[in-house]
C-alpha cells in the first residue's frame, strides 16, 4: 500500500487504536490535517497548544489509554512544552507530534523553525526527529510503546514537512526492535520473599500507595494486599483513587496537605511499603526526616527511583501487576488493631473534621467541595488545578471511583484543570466530569472554554474564586509576614465570561445557594460553570511548613509557627 | 570516590547530546568523556570518569541506563581494568632545550611526532598520572598547545572471568550481564 508521510501516521494512529486526537494547525503540519480527513479519526481544536497537550494527558489519565496531541512548528511546538514537562512529571502516556520545516532547511533558522527535540529532551520519555517518510511506521510504532510501557510518560515525534509529503510503501512492524529499552523482570521471588518476611514482622506496617498503582490498573490488588495483613494505607496526590477514601484502612492522602493522622503514621511506623511512588519532596519532608521509625521497602517499576530521593531497605524493580499477585499470598493475616486503633486516635485529632464541623455562614470553599461530593455521591471523575483549591478537592472530596482524581502533581501546573478536563471528558463520555479552579489557575487556559462549546463537552466547572493567588498568598500570609506581593489578583466576572463562550454560568455568593447551584449545574445536560466567591483568606490546612518533618503540622489557624523557607 | 562508567550506545545523531545533557540536567559532574567506535557495528562506546558518592553514582548508572538509545551502562571501578589516555603536547623548545624534552620523551616512552622550528609536538600514551607527569614536567618549557583525549578504559582478561575475556557486556544478545546496577539484591 503506497501512502504519504502524512497517511502513514494517521494509518498508524488508527491500528494503535487511537481515536481522538488534540491539536491546532499551522504550516508545518498542513499535510498532516489534509490527510486527517480520511482516517476515523476525531481531530478535537484547542484554543492553545498547551491545552493539546493537557487534554491528551487528560484523556490518558481518565482512560488509561495513550493520548495524542499536535502542533504545528516553531510556536505551536513550544507551546507544548508545558503540557509535556507535566505528563512527563506524573508518568502520563502521551504522544506528541509536531510539524517540522522541510528537512533541507533544518538548521537555517528557517521561518517557524525551533529545535523541538533539543527543546524537550530532558521532559520527553524520548524523543525522534523524522526526516524521511520510511522511518515514520517504525518510530510511530517504538513511540506508542515507549510512551505505555515500564513506566509511561510522553514521546514526542516530530516530523519534517517534506517527510510528510513523500510516499512510500507502507508496512506496520508487528514489534519494536529496542535493544536500549528494557523492561524490569517479573520474576524477583528473592525480593518477593524478603518483602513478605519484613511485612509479616512488622508491628506497625503502612503502605504507601502511588500514581504506580493506578497507572498498573492494581487497585484492587492493593485492597486485596491491605485487607489481608490488616495494613493501613496512606496515599500521595496522585494515588488519590488507588483506593477508595471511605475504605477503613484508607488514611487518605499524605504529606504537606496531608491528613494529620496519615503523616502520623508515616512518622511511627516502623515498616513503609511503597507501590509506585517516588518520595517526593511534597511528600515526605526533609528526606533525613521522613518515617524516622520505619525500614522502607520501595516497589517501583523504574529502577532509578529507587534509593534517588529516600533510601530503601529493600527494592523490588517491577511491574505492580506482576509484584502484587506474588506478594499477597505470601503477606499473612496479623492482628494489627494496637496500630490501628492508635491510628484512629490520631484520626479523631483530624483538622479537617474541625474545619467541616465549625458552625459558619461564610462562604468556605471546604464546604464547597463538600456539597459537590454530596452531590455526585463521589461518583465523578474530579479534575483539579494547582493551588488551595487542588487542596481542599483532595481533602474533601471522598473519592471512589477509579481514575477519579486528575490533577497535575509533579509539575503543579496552573492552568492544567480546564484542558485536561476536556480530554477526560471526551475519553469518557458518559461519565461526570468535574473541574474545581482557583480565579488564577483558570485565567491561564480560559480560552479553552470555547472548545468546551465546540465540542460539546458536559463539565462542569467549580471556581473557588478567592481573589487570590491564593497558595501563594497563604505562604506569603504563614513565613514572608503577611506581605502580599503580587498575589493579589482581579479576575473577569467568570460567569459572564462563560456565558458570552455560550456557557450558562451562575455567581455564587452565599452559603445558601452553593446546594442549589450544584443541583443546577447536575441537573443540566451541558457544560455549566460555577463561580463561588468564597472567603478571601482562608487557608488550607493542616499544613508541614516547607524544611519541617511531616509530623510537624500546622494544624489549626493560630498554631502558625516560622518555618524554615526551602 | 572516582568512578570509571564504560556506556555503549547507538551511533545515532543526537545520542551524545542526550547523555551529555542528562549529566547536566541531573547535576552530576563529570571529570572526563571520552567517545568513539565499539566492535559493534552502529554501537558506540562511552568512557566516563565521575567523582561522587556511590549513592548518586548509582544514580547515573541508572537515569543513563533509562536512556533508550544507551544499550549498556556498567561500572568497572573495582574491577582490574586497562587505562589509557593519549595526549598531544606542543611544547616551546628552543635549540637549547630541546635535548633535554628529547631526553623527558625518551624516558616516558612518548614520541615525537612533530618537529617544528620552535616547538616540539609529543604524543603520550600511558595511564592518566603518566600523561599527567609529563605534562607537569613539560610545563617550565612553556606548553602552547594541549589536546587530551580523556580515559579510555578496558577490563582486563582474568583467570576466572567466566571465560568472557574480561568482556562485561555480550554483544551477541546485546543485553547486558550486570545493567541495572539497582539494588535489587536482598539485605539481610
Ligand atoms: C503555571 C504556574 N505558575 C505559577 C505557579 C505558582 N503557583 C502555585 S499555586 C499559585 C496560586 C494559584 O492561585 P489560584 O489559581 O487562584 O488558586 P488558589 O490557590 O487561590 O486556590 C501559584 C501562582 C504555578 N504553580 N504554576
Ligand atoms: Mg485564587
């Protein structure tokens, strides 16, 4: 079969099984977009090259599948950048494509030329320059499996012009051929063996549980594995949905943010189990710090991880579908309820329980969150921003459903919700889906509300609306004395803003319409936005003070102590 | 503690650039890189010399092992190695003291390569602290021009090296005997 450059990647994207994909046009990938049209495939236009890139995460987080985004050269290409850098961070598959000037011209400064691979080297999982149409079935083949297997991340391909247009002969390889990528064995029984051991002695065990354990699809594995040696479970940002927030051996989230009663046991225990995590900064505190108490085994499927940020007493190099399975027959059922109860002492200490359980007419944006949980009875896929907001939806919002929390963790990107919404959305169609924004974060996407509208996608958007660069100032208001410089911020009216994109959208200002709102918006069958004006300077809490170990938490207003700026 | 990293990787374009920038992305501080032609056809061959603590070596040795177009990456600092480095030296040398550099070159089995009408060009080749001596030696007569190419670094062929020739890498299967270098092994 003779086809185009252009035909050959389309082709290709077909047999992978890709359906929809996220992009803008321009120059260099005119031929790309002419031969779009043949294929069954559905092109979503974004208002911006970063939203391409945060809907194709979006879209592989919400469905697991690979998510593909395009851009034409030069400004459409480094506008993916930041797109990139965040899959890139949180281990999101996603493949990239981008136009590049003809290839005898490469290297001229040509018109819209910039030297995209060298640009996205260290943020890719790698990355190929294409300049003759023959290698394009071959790179686009080793690209989709790069990007979904070990442990996933983005692929960038980018693909001269004139290799666009030229023709060949086409033929899709059954395999890849790379002798540089390897896998880790399944076969670690040693390891296995030794985990089993360390965790059967344990008198005070916990597991951690990562974005790993999502992305290997083992949530059940871990429910199975903590049932059945009676170990509590805290999870990080992005392991939010490994498990289930309501099961009774769920702490819930983890680290700055965190539960006070999860940071305690992290503190305590004296065996951690990690699944999939990778012992971030936001996470454990000060390295020297972290789980004084506790030897550490660390599962990872990417062996770098191991010992980078927080020594481990013992890894396990694997896939969490391989290392669960052989791990829990070995895991024997202990009486565990001295630790458990004394977890759930802690628990009873909880600042958020406080925080729900103060009696107030103000507008807080826990509550908030509180009554879109209600509302969805958990059963939605929420998306988050970056900042107080991303906060209050991890710690209030009860999550059930599986792949139920999107949000950018490793790179904390502001602008991420709104886009990255839109490619879950369009992943999944018959589900729920929510974004929760602070004013700032949603002012850096707002264009996309008119994809929103394009492509008839059924979000509905919550806007803690503080006026604020609102984490930022709570840094400002706890360790750099209440100065405000440069986090105060005036936003558009959102909900008009929505209503001219041709979106309804409601201003809500007082406790008593936050139910009423939410029932509105449920009770629609399009996309709606909610804008709630919610208390100006309220703080997430509790909170570890940046350089404090976690079991130093700031847990209640009026307990600010200094902290040590990182 | 110095560590010796031997790498092989594609003889692809851009493959040194991506394991160049790795070190300085990841803030590692490399002391010497050297690169050329394997025995593999298509596979080059990376020596790369690191002083660091064993934790953050192990670290290179793994993020360069991610490196899709990096197929081996093996550490041979405490194992019996061959080291070499090859250096071009152009000294100043007047009619006076150009028999006693003759006389240096001879003892360091170096060579003279080129002779000029006031320079002399030696090329040495021997272990590093070889090289280093000369060049230290050579230095009071005014060095105009250096050119060193870094170590180069082999194993040596032991008595029980599991009949590999001291080879820590087989290239028929292309995979390697000892990558990843992670902790994978049990404590206890
Ligand atoms: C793109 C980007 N720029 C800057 C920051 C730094 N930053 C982190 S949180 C934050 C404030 C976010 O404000 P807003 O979106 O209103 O959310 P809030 O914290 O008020 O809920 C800022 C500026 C960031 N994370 N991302
Ligand atoms: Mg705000």
């Amino acid at each position: 079969m003779k086809l185009t450059g252009a035909q050959v990647v389309w082709e290709s994207l077909v047999r992978e099984g890709v359906e929809t994909v996220f992009g803008v046009p321009g120059g260099a990938v005119l031929p790309l977009y002419h031969a779009l049209a043949e294929y069954p495939l559905h092109h979503v236009l974004v208002r911006h090259e970063q939203a391409a890139a945060h809907a194709a995460d979006g879209y592989a987080r919400a469905t697991g599948k690979v998510g593909v985004c395009i851009a034409t050269s030069g400004p459409g290409a480094t506008n993916l950048v930041t797109g990139l850098a965040t899959a890139y961070m949180d281990s999101s598959p996603v493949v990239a494509f981008t136009g590049q000037v003809p290839s005898p011209v490469i290297g001229t400064d040509a018109f819209q030329e910039v030297h995209i691979t060298g640009i996205t080297l260290p943020i890719t999982k790698h990355n190929y320059l294409v300049t003759h149409a023959q290698e394009l079935p071959t790179v686009i083949k080793e690209a989709f499996y790069i990007a979904r297997t070990g442990r996933p991340g983005p692929v960038l391909i980018d693909i001269s012009k004139d290799a666009q247009i030229a023709e060949i002969e086409y033929a899709y390889p059954d395999e890849v051929h790379l002798p540089g990528y390897r896998l880790p064995a399944s076969d670690f029984s040693p390891q296995i063996q030794a985990a089993a051991r360390m965790l059967n002695e344990a008198q005070r065990p916990v597991i951690i549980a990562g974005h790993g354990v999502i992305l290997s699809g083992t949530e059940d594995r871990l429910v199975e594995l903590a049932e059945k040696g009676h170990i509590p479970v805290v999870v990080t940002l992005l392991g939010i949905g490994a498990m289930p927030d309501e099961h009774p051996l769920c702490l819930g989230m983890g680290g700055m943010h965190g539960q006070g009663h999860a940071n305690m046991a992290l503190s305590e225990a004296d065996l951690i189990l990690s699944l999939g995590s990778r012992f971030d900064d936001r996470f454990t505190g000060p390295p020297s710090t972290f789980a004084p108490r506790a030897r550490i085994i660390h599962v990872d499927v990417d062996p770098a991880e191991i010992g980078k940020n927080v020594p481990a007493d013992l890894a396990v190099v694997g896939d969490l579908k391989d290392v669960l399975p052989a791990l829990t027959p070995l895991v024997e059922a202990r009486d565990r309820s001295a630790w458990l109860s004394c977890i759930r002492e802690w628990r009873e200490e909880s600042a958020q329980l406080d925080i729900l359980a103060q009696e107030t007419d103000d507008l807080i944006p826990q509550y908030v969150v509180r009554q879109i949980w209600h509302a969805t009875q958990g059963n939605a896929i929420m998306v988050s921003d970056v900042g107080q907001n991303q906060m209050w939806e991890a710690q209030y919002f009860v999550h059930r459903r599986r792949r139920g929390l999107i949000s950018s963790g490793g790179l904390g990107t502001m602008g991420f919700a709104l886009p990255a919404a839109i490619g879950a959305q369009i992943g999944c169609r018959g589900e729920r889906v929510w974004v929760i924004a602070g004013d700032g974060g949603f002012q850096m996407n707002i264009q996309e509300l008119a994809t929103v509208v394009q492509e008839q996608v059924p979000l509905k958007i919550a806007i803690l609306n503080n006026g604020y660069l609102g984490m930022v100032r709570q840094w400002q208001e706890f360790f750099f004395e209440r100065r405000y410089s440069g986090s105060r911020l005036s936003g558009p009216d959102f909900a008009q803003v929505a209503r001219a994109y041709g979106i309804p959208g409601l201003t809500i200002r007082e406790k008593s319409e936050v139910v009423p709102a939410i029932a509105q918006a449920m009770a629609s069958d399009g996309p709606m936005l909610l804008d709630f004006h919610i208390v100006p300077e309220e703080n997430v809490y509790p909170m570890v003070a940046p350089g404090s170990a976690i079991h130093n938490m700031i847990r209640h207003p009026g307990t600010v102590r200094g902290g040590k700026e990182e | 503690m110095k560590h010796t990293l031997i790498a092989l990787m594609e003889d692809k374009p851009g493959v040194l650039n991506r394991v160049s920038s790795l070190f300085y992305r990841r803030n590692y501080n490399i002391e010497s890189l050297s690169v050329g032609h394997s025995e593999i056809p298509g596979i080059s061959r990376m020596t790369i010399v690191l002083e660091g603590e064993d934790r953050i070596v192990e670290q290179v040795v793994k993020q360069l092992s991610k490196l899709i177009n990096v197929t081996h990456v093996l550490d041979v600092s405490d194992k019996p190695t061959v080291v070499r480095e090859l250096a071009l030296i152009k000294v100043k040398a007047a009619s006076r003291t150009r028999s006693e550099i003759a006389e240096l070159v001879r003892i360091f089995r170096a060579r003279i390569v080129d002779v000029g009408a006031t320079s002399l060009t030696i090329e040495i080749t021997g272990p590093e602290d070889r090289v280093n001596s000369l060049v230290g030696l050579l230095r009071p007569f005014g060095i105009e021009e250096m050119a060193r190419t870094g170590r180069v670094v082999m194993v040596r062929s032991g008595e029980n090296d599991d009949g590999n020739n001291g080879k820590v890498y087989s290239s028929q299967t292309a995979m390697p005997q000892s990558v990843p270098l992670m902790a994978q092994e049990v404590p206890m």
